[in-house]
C-alpha cells in the first residue's frame, strides 16, 4: 500500500519535470522565434540597401543571415547578385553555384550564373548553362546561338537557327543571325585562302626563308643530322648567307664535330655586314667549338670578341 507522502512525493516530481520540459520548449521555441526575427531583419536590411545601390552594406546584412542559415540557398543567390552588382564576378560564381547545387532548376540562380560567365568571357562555361536554360524557355534559345558565334562554332549556330526556323521562333532574329553567320563564314573562309596564298607566296618567292623554316623547325625538335643535310643544302644554294653558315656550325657542334663546326663558321664570318646578333651568335658557336677542341687560348679570343660588341 503507498503511503500518502510517497503519493506527494511523486506528483511533486512528476509536476517538477512537466515543468522543466515545457521550460525548455519554450526557450527553444524564444531562441527559435528570435533567429528568425533576427533573420526577416538582416533579410530585410539587405533588400533595402541592395536597392540603393549600397552593395557592401547589403552583403554584410546577408553574412549575418548566412550565419543564422547557411544552408538557405536564397541568401547564396543574394550574395552572388550584390558581387556581380559590383563587377566582382570571381566573386559572385561560387555562391552562384551552390544555390544552384540546391535548385538545380532554378531560372533565377541560372540565368544569373549565365551573366557572371559571360562577363568573365568563360563562354564555355556560358554556353553549358545556356543550353541548360534553352530547354526550360526557347527565348534563350537566341542567346544560345549568340555564344556559339561568340565561340565561333558557327555550325553549331546554322544548326540551332535551322531548328528555330522550323518550329518558328523568333523569326526576325533568326533570319539575322543567319545573316551574320553566312558573313562570319565567308570572312573565315576569305582571311584562310589569303593566310595560304600568303604562305605559298613566301615559300615561292622567297626560298631563303622557307629554308630557314626547315632548319629552325629540325633544331627545335633536336633532329640534329637532318639539320645537318638541309643547311649543307642551303648553303650549296646559297653560299653567300651567313645565316646558313651560323645553322650548320650550330648542327656540327651538337654532334661533336668541332673542327668542322670552327671551319664552317669562321668561313661565314666572312659574310657578314652589319648584324651584330648574328655575329655573336657565331662567336659563341666558335667558343663552343674550339672548347670542345681543348683550344682554350681561341676560345677566350672570341669570348672577348662577344663582350666588345656587348
């Protein structure tokens, strides 16, 4: 049988608990109630000063939401647009592009990620998020062919302009962006027939440098033999060019044939007239050579040749 002071004692703990539960719920509810007026104000705040036109201030308000809620994808979206506000396009992406990462769909966050790109000239990047917006609306459609004429790929802009015709849209814009894409074309076309034509010109009209484009080409690719046999050519062509001269010493000293390398290049000193470059270049090649010869006294006379025209 309970006695009734332990009945007592029971309600007076049950009670004693009640008490302190509801306690408890109730500061979490205060605490809860005052993060969220603390939020509305900040929110608030930076809405008033994003309109006019106080970018820093609005920001601030907005890190102060983002702190009471850092995972609400609105107050990314928010700060992105008060960076790009200030040209700040760095920035504006990454907040940008979580709240995308949270909406994926989202016109707003995307159209906005859209503008950063292109004002970042990532047009790459632009283009991804344009074709993303083209399927949710075919206004962007016209964009998007935009930034492939940007891009240049102007077949991939004739393509999208072909299916906009079909099924109607835009229809004045259309037919002007095809325009330019046919004008753009032919410029192309025109600018790579004169950059061809202007190449066999010079490989006709001028075999001396075509000569030296071969010879360069096969010591940037270390193909020293082969530099060998088409300087040798050159010069039997052209003995007068001191160049050729310089390119054959370079080739017979990187394959260790020094006493030939000195002959050929101190041969070509006798062509020279007024090229202060060139002719250091052949002294360095003769002090290369005649080191490589154990012709220590030489190759000081020619080192302080170098340091005179210095």
């Amino acid at each position: 049988m309970i006695r009734k002071g332990c009945i007592k004692t029971i309600m007076l703990v049950v009670f004693t608990t009640t008490m302190f539960v509801n306690a408890q719920e109730t500061n979490a509810d205060i605490s809860h109630q005052a993060n969220e007026d603390a939020f509305q104000e900040f929110f608030y705040e930076s809405l008033k000063q994003k309109g006019i036109e106080n970018y820093d201030k609005a920001i601030t308000a907005l890190l102060e939401c983002k702190l009471l809620e850092p995972e609400n994808e609105v107050i990314d979206y928010e700060l992105g647009l008060n960076y790009m506000y200030q040209h700040k396009y760095v920035e504006a992406q990454p907040y940008f592009e979580k709240a995308i990462s949270k909406d994926a769909a989202n016109k707003w966050y995307l159209d906005a990620l859209l503008d950063c790109y292109k004002n970042q000239q990532n047009i790459e990047k632009a283009i991804e998020v344009a074709s993303t917006l083209a399927e949710q609306n075919s206004n962007y459609k016209i964009v998007l062919v935009d930034l492939y004429i940007e891009n240049k790929d102007y077949e991939k802009a004739m393509g999208l302009l072909d299916e906009m015709e079909a099924q109607g849209i835009s229809r004045s814009e259309v037919v002007q962006r095809k325009s330019k894409v046919v004008m753009l074309n032919n410029i192309n076309a025109l600018a790579d027939n004169y950059t061809a034509a202007e190449s066999k010109s010079v490989s006709i009209n001028n075999p001396i440098e075509d000569y030296k484009k071969q010879i360069l080409k096969q010591k940037q690719r270390t193909d020293y033999n082969e530099m060998l046999i088409v300087s040798s050519e050159a010069l039997d062509n052209y003995p007068t060019q001191p160049e050729f001269y310089y390119l054959k010493g370079v080739a017979l000293n990187k394959l260790q044939k020094f006493e030939m390398a000195k002959n050929v290049l101190e041969e070509g000193l006798g062509y020279l007239l007024d090229n202060k470059q060139l002719e250091n270049n052949i002294y360095n090649e003769l002090v290369f050579a005649y080191n490589g010869l154990n012709n220590v006294e030489k190759a000081k006379e020619y080192q302080q040749k170098i340091n005179s025209n210095n």
